[in-house]
C-alpha cells in the first residue's frame, strides 16, 4: 500500500477582505440564541466550523475574547444547522452560546422559528463598522451582493 505524504501545515493568511467578511460573520455570535449567551463560571459553546476556518475565527476572535475576559471559548465542530435547530428546540441540551452561521438564510430561518433573539447592535463593539446592509435583524451576514 503507498504512503501519501502530508503536506506541511500552512500559515493561515487572510486578505483584508476575508477578514472584514469573517468579522461581520463574527459580530453577532454572542447574541445569536434565544437566550443571552453567558457562561456563568464555564467555558463558552461555541458551534463553528473547523478546519483552518476555525483556526482563523479562534486567532482572530477566539483567544482575544479569552485573554480580555478570562473567559475560555470552547469549539464545537462541525456546524450543523440540523444540530443546531433540534438542540433550540429541546431547551438546548448542548449548551450553544455561540453559533457562527456562514450565511444570512440560516440566522433570519431560526429567528423566524422563534429560536433567535433580534440583535442589539447598540451592544455589539464595531458593530458600526459594519456595512450596514451586513447587520440583518438575527445576525451579521458574511458576505453582501450588489
């Protein structure tokens, strides 16, 4: 049987328009469920994606969060929409505090459906900075079309 050799691991570069994307994508995690995200003495849930998507997110979002709060961000991978909708509709069993949708479909269905709370962007930092067509009523899409 031949050996495959692995490719040496990359370093994650992000132009600065994937980062803009992924910020706004990121902007509203922490208010996305129904219930305030707190972590009340644990470490946060966070249903992500992994994969050098997640390695990003958690470089650029993750670990800053936890060195400014002391508050550790835990990743739940993959994210699954399904999971995510069975797991709101059971009281979330699961403990999502976070969720980091990759599209505006997925936030305005949930939020729809009674499983997401309308976003605060007066409470969301930079949240401004954000193109405003981005900020949607249950979440920050990641990406706009003109």
């Amino acid at each position: 049987m031949p050996v495959s050799k692995i490719a040496p691991f990359k370093p994650l570069t992000l132009s600065r328009r994937q980062l803009i994307g992924g910020a706004t994508a990121f902007l509203a995690a922490p208010a996305l469920l129904a219930r305030p995200a707190r972590a009340q003495g644990r470490p946060m849930h966070f249903l992500t994606w992994g994969g050098r998507f997640g390695a990003g997110v958690r470089a650029a979002f993750s670990d800053p969060f936890t060195a400014a709060t002391g508050t550790p961000i835990e990743d739940i991978t993959p994210f699954n929409y399904g999971r995510f909708v069975t797991a709101m509709q059971n009281n979330n069993p699961e403990n999502f505090d976070l969720a980091c949708c990759l599209d505006e479909v997925e936030p305005a269905r949930a939020g729809a459906m009674g499983l997401l709370e309308p976003l605060d962007y007066s409470l969301i930092p930079h949240a401004p900075e954000a193109l405003a067509s981005a900020r949607q009523e249950f979440g920050a899409s990641p990406y706009v079309t003109t």
